[in-house]
C-alpha cells in the first residue's frame, strides 16, 4: 500500500539562474560596466578639450590592456589568439 507521507529524499530542481560556461571571458555585469566607463571617459575626455584622435588612440589603449589581461589570466593559446586578433584589428584600423 503506497505512504501518504511525503518521501525524505530531496529532489533535484532545475538550475534557474544563468549558467556558468568554463573559459567564458565576460560576464553580462562586466561588459556593461566596460561599456559604461569607457563611454565616461571619453566623454570626459572630450569635455576637457582632448582631441578626438586622442580620445581614440587613448581608448584604443585601455582596450588593448584590457584584452593583454585577459589573455594572460586565459593561458598561452589564448595568449596567442588574442594577440593576433589585435595586431590585425591595429592594423586594418590605420
């Protein structure tokens, strides 16, 4: 005869937040707040009188560091990719 008492044993749910994908470089929080800064600080750099193509190569930098460090904390085969990735873009933005 089945027990009308719940079983004990705990059932597992279904994950509801967002998953966790190995080697993912960005977080949604994180692109935001990059997107944001850097919209920040060239607008304060505008502000003050910078000229634009200041403001560019100055941005282009923080991205280029920002890229450098993430290729670090990825490994050396990721090191490479990102490297070549931003030698090409340097190099067809000229």
């Amino acid at each position: 005869m089945p027990s009308c008492i719940p079983s004990a044993t705990p059932h597992a749910l279904p994950a509801s937040g967002p998953v966790e994908v190995p080697g993912q470089r960005l977080g949604h929080t994180q692109r935001i707040v990059f997107s944001i800064s850097v919209m920040l600080l060239g607008t304060g750099l505008f502000v003050t009188g910078t000229p634009m193509t200041d403001v560019f190569m100055l941005l282009s930098g923080c991205g280029l560091i920002s890229a450098t460090t993430l290729a670090v904390a990825a490994g050396g085969r990721r090191l490479a990719q990102v490297l070549i990735e931003a030698a090409v873009q340097a190099a067809t933005s000229k």
